[in-house]
C-alpha cells in the first residue's frame, strides 16, 4: 500500500519532475533499472546523480570511491548514494510542484557552479553540506533506516 501510494503521489502531486524522469528513462531505457522502495533506479555512466520524482538516475561510475575506499566498499558506497537520491524523492512527495524549485535549482547550482566547485576542494566543504543535500540524506535515512553520504567529502 504504502509503495502505490508513493506511486500515486509522485505521479500527481510531483507530476512535474516525474515527466522529466520520465522522459529521461526512455533515453537511458538500455541501463540497468531496479525498483527501490517504490522508486525506479536506473544505473547510468553518468557521473553525476540526479532524481526527478519517480526517477533516481545514480551513476555507476562511483568517481569519489578513491577517498573512501579504506573506510569503506564500492557496494557499500553506490547503497548510502541511493539512500540519498531517494531522500530527494521524498523532497519531492513534500514539495510537490516547488520541488524543482526549492530542491533542484540550488542543488545544480551548488553541484556544478565552477566557483562553488572550487570553494568545496579549497576549504574540503562535503558536498552533502548544502541544505538541499543534508536534507535529502537525513530523509533517505529515515524512510529506509540505511546510512546515507553523511558528511562526505568528495570534491
């Protein structure tokens, strides 16, 4: 019940950036896709992750597991960026049509504006610092009780 009503919300209330990963699924239609408590995951070469509504789009490249690797496994990092991307989702289901708004523009802007990418590296800010990312990591936590990306440095 709890999985179609997640559906349902995503599909009206977060109808917006549900079509947009839509549309993005039938672009990448040929990876790997797997449903996650409710949420449709695609495995892309991306290096980037991003989700839209019903859509989690997580890379598969993983390009940050060389500054973890001694504290943890590639498995172990590609689950807490899932956890994280779901967490988005869950901004989403809140948000609604705001989402795209709130969530997504300051995200971009904070992931790949030159001067903040260089700020992040200078003074080893984590990424999943931004209000945006915290966020989505404590959300993600909550609803699946797995660890997410924490305070993670990967610039």
């Amino acid at each position: 019940m709890k999985k179609a009503m997640y559906v349902l919300v995503q599909c009206t209330w977060g109808v917006l950036q549900t079509v947009l990963g839509f549309l993005h699924f039938l672009v990448y239609l040929r990876c790997p896709h797997f449903w996650y408590h409710g949420a449709v995951v695609t495995r892309w070469e991306n290096k980037a992750s991003v989700s839209l509504g019903l859509f989690v789009f997580v890379t598969d490249d993983l390009p940050y597991y060389d500054r973890v690797k001694e504290t943890m496994s590639r498995q172990q990092l590609a689950d807490r960026l899932l956890v994280h991307e779901y967490g988005h989702t869950i901004q989403s289901l809140l948000l609604g049509p705001m989402y795209l708004i709130l969530m997504g523009i300051p995200s971009t802007i904070w992931g790949f504006w030159p001067g903040l990418q260089r700020r992040r590296k200078k003074e080893q800010l984590s990424y999943f610092s931004f209000f945006t990312e915290k966020w989505a990591n404590a959300l993600g936590e909550m609803v699946t009780k797995q660890p997410s990306m924490g305070q993670l440095v990967i610039d």
